[in-house]
C-alpha cells in the first residue's frame, strides 16, 4: 500500500521536551529533523495534523523544534493512556476528519508508538509507522517494536519514501518545495 495525500492523517505521538531528553542526542535530532520533515511536506500537501503528548504535566510540552513547525489549528491531545486511540477525543477528531490512512511519527516506539499503530489497525485501512521518525530510550526496543508492527500488518516505512509517495509525481506543483525539505 502506498500512502496517499488525500486519504493521510499525520500524527505526532508524545514528541515532548522532557521525554526526548531521555533519547540519545544522536537519534532524538535525527527523529526530530525527520518529524520536521514531515510536517513541512504535510502543510504543503494541506495533510491534518494531530500531536498526542503523554502526561504534558510530567513530561513538558511538545519540543519546541517540532511545536515551531504545526500549524496555527493543529489539534493537540493531552493523553495518559499509552495509545492515542485510547483517548476518547483524539478518535472522534480522527473520525471525523474523514481520513483512511494513519501516519504515525513519535516516541516511544514501543510504547506509545507501537500500542497507537496496533489499536489504529483495527479500526482504520492503512497504519504507517515513519521508522526514522521514531525512536526509543533503548535501540534494541526500536528495532523490536518495527517487528512486532510489521508482523502485525503495519506498513513500516520511512521519511522521504513517505514524502515522495504523497506527492506521487515530479511534476507536483509541490515537489521542489518539498524535496528542498530533503536537502
């Protein structure tokens, strides 16, 4: 399955100040460059939104790096459940916007990444986890969560290969915008 413009949703999970501390330096910049990514393609492509933050009390608010880039509109959900789907408001907004296909960036990848992907499979057509848009305290938990979800059904994919599937064409009105982005 190949992630379409028109059907996605991207989605933000707990990308939080406090929580991203924890990440080595290395890969929480690498994520973050990714998630930027991401959201710079998705405002483009007029792409929703969503951003999840897990206990903002205890774990800060969504990093700045990433909050500097969300549109003015973007909902955000304060959440204590690991899953965002467990949390009744972030549903309905996803119900609502109408869209099939769940693109899902974050930490940490085996918990609150890898539960969202799972509970979104059972309700939704397509769930992608941006694997370089993702990370864990722990390398080896990473890397167990992208099985656990691919032996699941997820599609497990990456950055640009999400990019470049959203704009489908080198001829979009959008690609040397976005593929700027890359560089």
């Amino acid at each position: 399955m190949l992630a379409c413009a028109a059907d996605s949703v991207l989605v933000i999970i707990d990308l939080q100040e406090r929580l991203s501390a924890a990440m080595n330096p290395a890969v929480r910049t690498s994520v973050i460059r990714n998630v930027r990514i991401l959201l710079g393609a998705a405002k483009f492509l007029g792409i929703p939104t969503f951003v999840t933050e897990q206990y903002p009390k205890g774990l800060g608010p969504t990093a700045a790096q990433v909050a500097e880039m969300l549109p003015g509109n973007t909902p955000r959900f304060e959440k204590t459940c690991f899953s965002c789907a467990g949390a009744a408001s972030f549903s309905t907004a996803l119900k609502e916007s109408g869209r099939t296909q769940v693109i899902l960036a974050g930490m940490e990848a085996h918990v609150c990444v890898l539960q969202s992907a799972l509970e979104l499979l059972a309700v939704r057509q397509g769930v992608f986890v941006v694997e370089d848009a993702c990370c864990s305290r722990n390398q080896e938990h990473h890397a167990n969560a992208m099985h656990r979800l691919r032996a699941a059904g997820v599609w497990v994919t990456n950055t640009e290969s999400v990019v470049f599937e959203w704009l489908r064409d080198a001829r979009h009105e959008h690609f040397k915008a976005i593929s700027a982005l890359l560089r």
